[in-house]
C-alpha cells in the first residue's frame, strides 16, 4: 500500500481538523494542522509587540521561532518555543487577528517551508487554506470541505461552549464570513478549491459520514 499525501482544505469551521485527525488516525498517517501554526504565529506578534502587517518584522520573528505539535488526547497539543499555546491559539483574538498575519508573503513562505518538511516524513492529512493548490500540489487526494454558514457557525458555537468561550451567534457568523472573505481575496495563496481537489458539502452529515467518503477516495488510490 502505498503512502498518500491527503490535502484538506476549506473555509472556517467546515470540519476540517475533525475530520483530518480522524483520518489520520485510521491510515496511520501524520496529521498536520497547518492553521495553528498561523495561529501560533499570530499568538507571538501579539505578545511581543510585532506590528501584524509588518512582514519584515514579521520574519525576522519567525527565524526565531520554533513551532512543534506532540500526540495528546483528544486533541494534538501545541508549543511555541518549548511553551504549551494549544488553547492560547483558539482564543477570540487570535482567531479575529491571524488573517493579517496569514497574508503576509514572508510568513506563508516560511510556513510552506515547514509544511513540506513535515510531509516528507510518510503519509500525511494536512489541512488548511492552500494545502492542494499552493503547500502539496501534487497531493494524491484533494478534498475540499464546505458547510453553510449557518451551519458553521453553530458548530463553532457549541466548540467554544466546550472551551469556556461565549461569544454569540451571529458575532460568530460575522467572525466567519469576515474571516473568509480576507483569506480567499488576498494577493498570496487565497482559499480556493484547487482543479483537482473534490467538493464535500458537510452542511448535512456527520463527522463520520464525511471520514467515511474520504475514506473511500483514499482506498481507492492507494
Ligand atoms: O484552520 P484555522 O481556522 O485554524 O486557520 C486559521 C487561519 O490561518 C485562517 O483563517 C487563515 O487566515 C490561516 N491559514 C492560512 N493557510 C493555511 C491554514 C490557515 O492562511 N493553510
């Protein structure tokens, strides 16, 4: 059997990490959440004072800055220069912050770097915003996952009930569509379904409808 490249990408809240980590899991691949790694990014300008437009700066950061993930149950846990951040990065500033950060041309050429190291170790999900069309664009199975709005907006809702943070619906809607808006209009590898990535609308299945079609795409090329 052969080990596959697995590109997951879409916009905010489709599922994607869910789903990426369940795959992972069944395969025995690595998994690798390319999002938190803008987040923990993001986390460090703002505790350091790095202006989040200034790509210079922004760079001169990131040479000094190390980002690793380690196994942890249930979710894979997360450091920024040997310091735990996992939940630090999923707080409502960073999250409304790290677009800035992420169109930034220094900082997504060193994290395309990174993403490649990481997936020259053996099979990997990797998922993201530019994955199949920018980070592995020769990546044997392409998804691209899309829900409603609405529908993401209430899975975040209820992730954020399960971490202690109560921000209201419809802030989150407007938190989501701003968020992908800025993602798939910047200059550098914007969101957008790669040519050859396949389309999966989660508005109306489970987390294990959704592994169980990628499952099948995954079999069938390995
Ligand atoms: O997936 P997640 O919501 O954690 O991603 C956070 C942000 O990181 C996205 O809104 C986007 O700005 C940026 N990102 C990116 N490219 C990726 C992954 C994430 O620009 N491959």
């Amino acid at each position: 059997k052969k080990e596959l490249q697995v590109a997951i990408d879409g916009p905010a809240s489709a599922g994607k990490s869910t789903v990426a980590k369940k795959i992972a899991r069944r395969f025995a691949y690595i998994y690798c959440d390319t999002g938190a790694m803008y987040r923990t990014v993001t986390l460090k300008a703002m505790q350091t004072g790095v202006a989040l437009d200034d790509a210079q700066a922004l760079a001169k950061m990131l040479a000094k800055t190390d980002i690793t993930f380690k196994p942890g149950d249930p979710e894979q846990l997360v450091f920024l220069d040997g310091q735990e951040v996992t939940m630090a990065i999923r707080q409502p500033d960073v999250t409304n912050n790290v677009s800035t950060v992420a169109a930034q041309g220094t900082v997504r050429a060193d994290l395309t770097e990174r993403q490649r190291v990481i997936a020259d170790a053996g099979g990997i999900v990797m998922d993201g915003r530019d994955i199949g069309t920018s980070v592995l664009p020769h990546a044997e199975v392409k998804i691209f996952l899309v829900a409603s709005v609405e529908e993401r907006a209430q899975r975040r809702f209820k992730d954020n009930a399960e971490k202690g943070i109560h921000t209201p619906i419809d802030v989150l809607r407007d938190e989501i569509e701003t968020r992908d808006h800025k993602d798939s209009t910047r200059a550098i590898s914007p969101l957008t379904q790669a040519a050859d990535a396949v389309r999966l609308d989660t508005t109306s299945l489970s987390i294990d409808e959704v592994v169980d079609k990628i499952s099948v795409i995954i079999e069938q090329k390995r």
